[in-house]
C-alpha cells in the first residue's frame, strides 16, 4: 500500500489520505479474502529519535510530525487486522528511498532501489509471517537501525550508502541544526519549538 500523502501535510488531509485511506485497504483485504498487506510505513514514525541512537524494531514511536503519527497508527491498525481478522501484514519502515544518496543523512537511511524490490518480494514470497516490522533500509555502515528482525522475511540487501560516502562528505550538510540532530531530518525541524521558546513563564 502506497497510496497515502508521503510529506508533512495539514492534519485533514493526513486523517483522509493515510487514516481512512488505510482503513478502507484493509477493510477490502477483508471482504475479498486477501491474506497479506505489504504496509509502507516510515522512519518518520521514530523520527524524533536522536542520531547518536541505534534502534531495534521493539523501540519507542517518536513521530516528527502529523504524517509520521499517521505512520505509527497504521502500524497498530495492521496489527489489529492480524489479531482480529487473520490478515497479515509486514510494515517496512522505509528510510530514504532513492536512486542514490545525495546528502549526510542518506549514509544511514537509504534503501536502494535493488534492496527495495529485493524486500518486497520476500515480503510477498515468504510463508507464514503473521504480524512483522522491519527497517526499509540498505546494508550502511552507517545506519541507525538494527535490522536483525528482517532476518524472517530472508531479506539480504546487496547495497551500501558508504559507496557514496567521500563525494558526499565533500559537500556541506543540507540540513539545518535541527535536522541534523534527529534521524527524521527535516521532517523533525520542521514546525519545531525551539527549547528557549518552550513553558514560558506565566
């Protein structure tokens, strides 16, 4: 399921697009007798999680926003469905998903294009999963997630960030401070309350 608004957006159209819009794929997986849903979530549901951190699949949500929230609720609603209705479902937390990495913060969230069909397959082509979580990333050197949970699904990615690490680390960072200091990047930055601007004094 990749149907759903992928950038921070105005709440209505967040609950439209990646609430309800998710209900309604599951709700016809239901009726129609579907067995699995391959579920696209996001690193953005963890995304307030500092980058000095080095995450497990049982870590906190730390949503950077109202579409990383829409992230972590499709994540429980897919449980849910397993639960109640039978239906499986693999939710891949998708890092950066890209042709190749450009910038700092892609040397630990990218997910090539090879290792995304690679981890679709095995999502689709593996028996008996039940209810699973995993990390949408590639092999990097770099990365902020530990993926040991994807070993069910036999998902082996081929591709490295790092490959592209000297031209990258020959640019400036892109990011502003914010951005930087957490792994959602400029989603986390962004309508961001600075800590001098937090519980004023009444």
């Amino acid at each position: 399921h990749l149907a759903g608004t992928s950038v921070e957006r105005p709440l209505p159209e967040i609950i439209e697009n990646n609430l309800r819009g998710l209900v309604e794929v599951y709700e016809g997986a239901r009726r129609h007798g579907v067995r699995r849903i391959i579920f696209a979530s996001s690193n953005h549901a963890i995304g307030m999680h500092p980058v000095e951190d080095k995450l497990t699949l049982d870590c906190d949500f730390r949503p950077d926003g109202f579409y990383g929230l829409s992230k972590v609720w499709g994540e429980a609603l897919a449980r849910m469905y397993w639960d109640k209705h039978g239906i499986e479902s693999v939710c891949i937390r998708i890092g950066s998903c890209i042709e190749k990495p450009t910038e700092f913060r892609h040397l630990s969230t990218w997910l090539g294009f090879e290792d995304l069909l690679h981890l679709i397959e095995q999502s689709i082509n593996v028996p008996d999963l039940g209810y699973l979580v995993v990390w949408g990333v590639s092999n990097n050197t770099r990365s902020y997630w530990d993926n040991s949970g994807a070993a069910r699904l036999g998902y082996r990615p081929g591709q490295n960030a790092e490959d592209y690490a000297a031209d990258i680390l020959a640019q400036a960072n892109p990011l502003d401070a914010t951005a930087q200091r957490y792994q959602g990047g400029s989603f986390a930055s962004f309508d961001f309350t600075a800590q001098e601007r937090r519980n004023p004094q009444r």
